[in-house]
C-alpha cells in the first residue's frame, strides 16, 4: 500500500470517528430526534447518518425509541442515547469527605455514598476507603452490563498526562500516582483531574452552564479553585493546572496560605475565612451572636449552614462575616471578568449554599470593577449540582471521551 493511499485510509477513519461525535452530541442535547432531523442538525446527508446512526446502534450506543408524531411526509424513527449503553463510575476526595457515585448512560444515579473523613485518618486509610467505594460501585456497574470509565477528583494540582496528583495543599498530599493505583487496581479507563475542573464540566453537560460556550466556574469550600470551559472543552493550560485561582495573591502580608504563600484569594473567600470573621468577633470582640447558642458555645462546631441560619435570622455577626467573604469573592471574580470575558460565570461548593447573601455582593462588585464591555453582560449563578457538581463532572469527562471516540 502506497504512502499515499495509506493516509486517504487515516483521513477517512478520522473524519467518520468526528462525525460519529458530532452526531452524539446532537443525540445528547435534543433527542429525541429522527434519522432526518439529525441530517439537517448537522449538515450531513442522509445516507451518512444512516450510516453513523447504524454503527452506533451496533454499538448499543444508540436506540430507536418510536415513530415521530405525524406531520407531513413520511414519519420518521426516533433515536436516543441508550441508557443500558454502559455505566459510569464518578468519585471525588475532598478535604473531609469521600462521594462515589454510578451512573446509566442517560446520567440516572444508580448508586451513590457520601461519607465524612478527618485529617487525622491519614493518607493511606483515606485512599483505601476510597478504592473500596470505587469498588463497590464498579461492581454495581459491571452486574448491570459494562463500565465505560472511572473519574476521579481532587482538590490540587495533577498531571494530566499520567493522572499524578503533584500537591494537594488543603489534604497536604504530594506526589500520589492516583492514576497508576485506579488503573491497576480496576484495569478500566481511569480519569483523573482537579475537582473545580471536573465540576465546570459537570455544570457545562449538565447543569447550570448548559448551552454556554465561555463559562468561567469559581469552587469555594475549604479552599477555592475554579476552572475555565471554552467552546465545550476545559482550558487546562500547558500541564494541565489552569484554574487554580485560589492561590492567585489578594493581599501580600495576609494570612498564611496551606499552599505556603500569604494572602492568597482562599484565604480570604473559604469556609475557614467565614469562620474566622465570626470567631473573632464572638471570642476577640465579645459581641453577642446566636450561634454561640447554635453551636453550644463550641465554635468548632461552626458550619456554612449554621451560619446561613443565623444570618437568616437577623444575626449581625454573621451578616457581616457574609459580607466580608462576599465582597473579596466578588473582587476576585470581577479581576477574572475583565482578563477572561466569560459569558457566564457559576459559582459552587459549600458556600455557595450562601449564594441568597453573596451573590448580590459580588454583582455589585462587578458593577464596581470591571470594564464596562466585559462586566456588561455577563451573569453570576449557582452551581445546579452544589455539592454533587464534581461527581457529575466525572461522569461528563467520561461521557465525553465516550462521545468523542465512541468506539474507545
């Protein structure tokens, strides 16, 4: 076979496996829809979707689900992505908790655990517990036919190239070949990525960013990251660390970061800096809050909640602890505005359970501080998914290599 001829071959293989995925996204944003539908959705002819849609029936990817209504010509067969195609396996280790989650091919939950750790628990016993939820749910998977993938995320820097999670400053891990363990100990094809990462994709598949090409997405808990969606895919940057905006300096002689920086942006916007503002005004100032009664005088026992709570009550302490947070978040938010212009921008993790308090700050930051053509239009929201957001982005890094390259 001549060079030349051997290329045509590669050309073809390469523009069919693109158009596979491109009829798969169309299936997964608008089915159910006919053969002809999907010729006219894509520009395709009818005799390649035919085809297309063929192959992906084969590969039990796809399925015929019924006759369209009645309507001039001929009626056409329905198709759909095919729920009992295979499952997904989607986890996340955060600071103080494990989840897992199983899910069909339509994104149904089949299993789910979430579960509390502690610092104290140690590296090994965590991961352990961990592999041992990933196992119960692949198992889950495998009794209901086949697993496409597993994906995993965690709160610092990995490498995308072979899933290494180089440092995690809030869990003080360094150096952990998540990848190398996940595929050795389930030999299926393993994920792994930044939990904000995982959870923009997750609000861009299949939640609050849906059908937004620009979406900037801002992660606040324990720490603070985000992640960056351009025309459907993740901006990763030359390593795979673009998004990691809690570390970017908000005031140089602030409070000392895990990361080992001071005045880092999560110092400022966190649950521990929410925190900090309440202690400090109910143990150093002495003023009178609710919560001391709310959390029996035990200000260990603090939570977002108990804070929302009271600041729903009329509490004044924890008003302006909100207030506090809310204005930095909105500061830092409106810096990323103006260099990155995003349409949208969604805001997630456990203090956007505050969203009602610091959402209004943060627009009026962004009327405050960005440029009048980037700030203009764009929208502030909350995360779909809250605390699942992570999770359900595993499944969408599944999903999506699965719909790039169905036959992988």
């Amino acid at each position: 076979m001549s060079s030349r001829s051997r290329f045509q071959t590669g050309d073809h293989a390469l523009v069919r496996q693109m158009n596979l995925s491109v009829i798969l996204h169309h299936l997964l944003e608008r089915a159910p829809v006919s053969r002809a539908t999907l010729a006219e959705m894509t520009k395709l002819n009818k005799a390649t979707v035919s085809s297309l849609v063929r192959e992906l029936i084969e590969y039990q990817i796809v399925r015929e689900i019924g006759i369209e209504s009645a309507g001039t010509g001929r009626p056409g067969v329905l198709l759909e992505l095919n729920p009992g195609a295979g499952c997904i396996v989607s986890a996340e280790i955060g600071v103080d908790f494990i989840s897992v989650i199983l899910t069909n091919f339509a994104v149904e939950m089949k299993w789910q655990h979430r579960e509390q750790t502690h610092p104290g628990m140690g590296q090994p016993a965590i991961m352990s517990r961990a592999l041992s939820l990933m196992g119960e749910a692949i198992e889950a998977g495998r009794e209901a036919g086949s697993v496409f993938g597993l994906a995993l995320g965690v709160p610092g820097l990995v490498d995308q190239a072979n899933g290494t999670l180089l440092f995690a400053p809030n869990l003080g891990w360094r150096d952990v070949p998540l990848g190398s363990i996940l595929r050795d100990a389930f030999n299926i094809p393993v994920f792994v990525n930044n939990e904000a990462n995982m959870a923009a994709l997750g609000e861009h598949y299949f939640g609050a960013a849906q059908e937004h090409e620009e979406v900037l997405y801002i992660s606040a808990g324990v720490g603070l990251g985000g992640g960056i969606v351009r025309n459907g895919r993740l901006v990763g940057g030359r390593m795979g660390f673009a998004g990691e905006f809690g570390h970017m300096t908000m005031d140089p002689n602030g409070e000392l970061c895990n990361c080992g920086n001071r005045g880092c942006w999560e110092t400022l916007v966190s649950q521990s800096a929410l925190f900090r503002h309440v202690r400090r005004a109910v143990g150093g100032d002495g003023q009178s809050s609710i919560l001391s009664e709310m959390v029996n005088g035990d200000p260990e026992q603090l939570s977002v909640p108990i804070v929302v709570e009271a600041a729903r009550g009329g509490d004044a302490i924890a008003r302006r602890a909100l207030d506090e947070v809310g204005r930095y978040l909105g500061i830092g938010i409106a810096s990323l505005v103006n260099a990155l212009n995003p349409e949208l921008v969604v805001f997630g993790g456990i203090l956007s359970v505050a969203g009602e308090f610091l959402l209004p700050i943060v627009e009026e930051e962004l009327r405050r501080r960005t440029l009048y053509w980037p700030g203009h239009a764009v929208e502030v929201v909350l995360a779909r998914h809250g605390l699942d957001a992570c999770v359900l982005g595993g499944v969408a890094t599944v999903y999506q290599a699965v719909l790039t390259q169905p036959t992988y």
